[in-house]
C-alpha cells in the first residue's frame, strides 16, 4: 500500500506553539492541552483536535502547560510570572500561583493534590493545592533558569533540566539533589515515561535516553538537525522527534534506524509528544499550528477515514486514497 502521512491541522493560536500535553485515558476519550506565546492556552479533544475552550487569564505568554491524568484540572505556567490552576471542565480560574520571575513549566502529581513549577528565577516550588495559601516548599540548586520540571518514582522525586546545562534529579522530602547529569548545551526537552522509568531528553541534534532512576544513558541517537523535542510510544517501539527544519523524524527504538520523515510545519517543531493510546502523535510549532499525526498511516482513527472509494479502486490500485488536507 502506497500511504501518505495525512496531519490534522489544529488552528486558533496567533503566535507559536511552545508546549503541549495530553490527559490520561478518561471515560470521555482524552485531552490535548497546548500553550502558545499568545497567552490562550487551548483544550482539545485529543483523537481529534477539535477545539473545546481556551482559558483566559493570563497577560504574557504561555511556556507551558499541562492536564492532570483524568482531565479534570488544568495548569499553565506563564511570562506573567505566575501559574494558574484551572478547572479543565468548566475553564473558569481556580488558583493564581504568584512568583518571582517568568515561570516555564508545571506539572501535577498523580493526586492532582499538588502542583510543581519551575521557571527563570532557578527555583523549584511544590505547592500544595488543598492549602493553596501555604508557602510552597522550595529547592534551589540551579544556576540557571529552568525549563522543565517534572514529578517521577511515584512523585517521590523530581526531575529538572536548566539552562545550566544540567538536569538534576531531587528527593521530595529532602530538596537535596540526588543526581546531577552534565551536558555541553543546554537541554531543550525532557519526557519521562513511568512504565519502564525511561527519560527522554534532547539536546543539540541529540535525543537521549536514561534510565530515570539511576540517570544511566542507555541509548543516543543523533538527528539531521537541531532538535527541540522528542517522544517515546508507550509500546516503546519507536520514537518521534521535531525541530529546526520544520520535519517530524520517527525513529525505531530499538536499531535507532530513521523510519519516515514528515513535513507538515510552515517553522520550526517546538513540541512533540504521544498520545496516551499511541494511535497519534501531536507537535507544536513556530507555524502557530497544533498538527495531529497518525501513527499507523491508513488507520480508521478518529477523523481519519482512510477507505478506498469505489472511483478511484481498480484491481491493480495499491494506492490508498486520504484527502490532502484535513482542518480540524
């Protein structure tokens, strides 16, 4: 079968698109959540990419955002120095988290009961979310600003890639850093995968993986350009990975052999990820646009209706037709 990689097109955002994440499983489908430079982070239903809501609030741009697993709560971390919280169902504002300086990254433990951020003032901060009034516990290490921080080993610790070069894995109870993982450039992406505890981090043209535990690389992989993110299926047999030329690479895992490429993005790719079904992979883009990608090619799989009409069927077509262009 001859099959061409069909992206959905996720329009709305007028700036680019700077992160992106999706939900857990819930009994409605799951969500996609992204944030944008423009200041709108946006909710989407995740197999499709239709819009949902966008939440207003924030006065600077967005760097990042995250759903807690079963969609409920949404958090966004912004230039406004702040964070907020947000009820994911209804989009109205639940907590204005008040720092120091721009704020880059959030995450939510798996309770939802507690939300970690990080950002340009070097500090992490956990902030517990039934005494939102509280002072946040802090751990200070960085020498730089932080870009991403996330909870891991059952949100005993945490996992933080800096400016500094560094990512740094802390003990919750403590604020000590446990490990310290050194690199000549800096960072730009980190996924953790809890199955398998596997880190995914790309730096330069590299994307790396770690075991998440012990910090120990077990592999690297080197891309034909810079790299801004990269992703690991959940059945991690392969990987995705975007950047500087506008392209999404797939990759198998296992040999490390480039298996497709794909050009879809008007700009550089800032943001990749999986979702929680593995059926697709979103990326984020300097475009503006959000774009849905099919894992399996030619899969009936939420808007993608991949059948072969009866006109353009002959006995000896192998071809099978997608239309060029889906809008989502």
């Amino acid at each position: 079968m001859a099959m061409r990689q069909t992206p959905l097109t996720c329009s709305g955002h007028t700036r680019p698109v700077v992160d992106l994440a999706f939900s857990g499983i819930t009994p409605y489908g799951y969500f996609l959540i992204s944030a944008c430079k423009d200041g709108k982070p946006m909710l989407r239903q995740g197999d499709t990419g239709d819009w949902i809501g966008t939440f207003l609030g924030h006065k600077g741009a967005v760097w990042g955002a995250t759903l807690n697993k079963e969609a409920t709560k949404a958090a966004t971390a912004a230039a406004d120095f702040s964070a907020k919280v947000w009820d994911a169902v209804t989009g109205e504002e639940v907590l204005t988290l008040a720092h120091k300086h721009i704020v880059k990254t959030v995450d939510f433990t798996q309770d939802s009961n507690s939300l970690l951020t990080g950002g340009n003032d070097k500090m992490l901060r956990i902030y517990d979310l039934n005494k939102p009034e509280a002072e946040p516990q802090e751990i200070s290490g960085h020498t730089s600003a932080i870009k991403k921080a996330l909870w891991c080993n059952n949100d005993q610790q945490i996992l933080s890639a800096a400016d500094d070069k560094t990512i740094r894995l802390w003990d919750k109870t403590s604020s000590e850093a446990v490990k310290t993982l050194t690199f000549d450039v800096a960072v730009s992406s980190m996924e953790y995968i809890p199955d398998g505890e596997i880190l995914v981090i790309t730096y330069g043209k590299t994307v790396a993986f770690y075991n998440a535990h012990s910090l120990e690389l077990i592999k690297t992989v080197d891309a034909p350009t810079s790299i801004h993110s990269a992703s690991l299926h959940p059945d991690k047999d392969f990987f995705v990975a975007g950047g500087d030329d506008f392209k999404l690479y797939k990759y198998d895992y296992t040999t490390k052999e480039e298996m497709e490429s794909y050009k879809g993005h008007f700009g550089p790719v800032h943001c990749v990820r999986f979702s929680p079904d593995g059926e697709l992979y979103a990326s984020g883009s300097e475009d503006g646009t959000l774009r849905l990608w099919q894992t399996a090619v030619g899969k009936t799989y939420g808007l993608w209706k991949c059948v072969l009409p009866d006109e353009l069927a002959s006995e000896n077509s192998d071809t099978l037709y997608c239309p060029t262009e889906i809008k989502a």
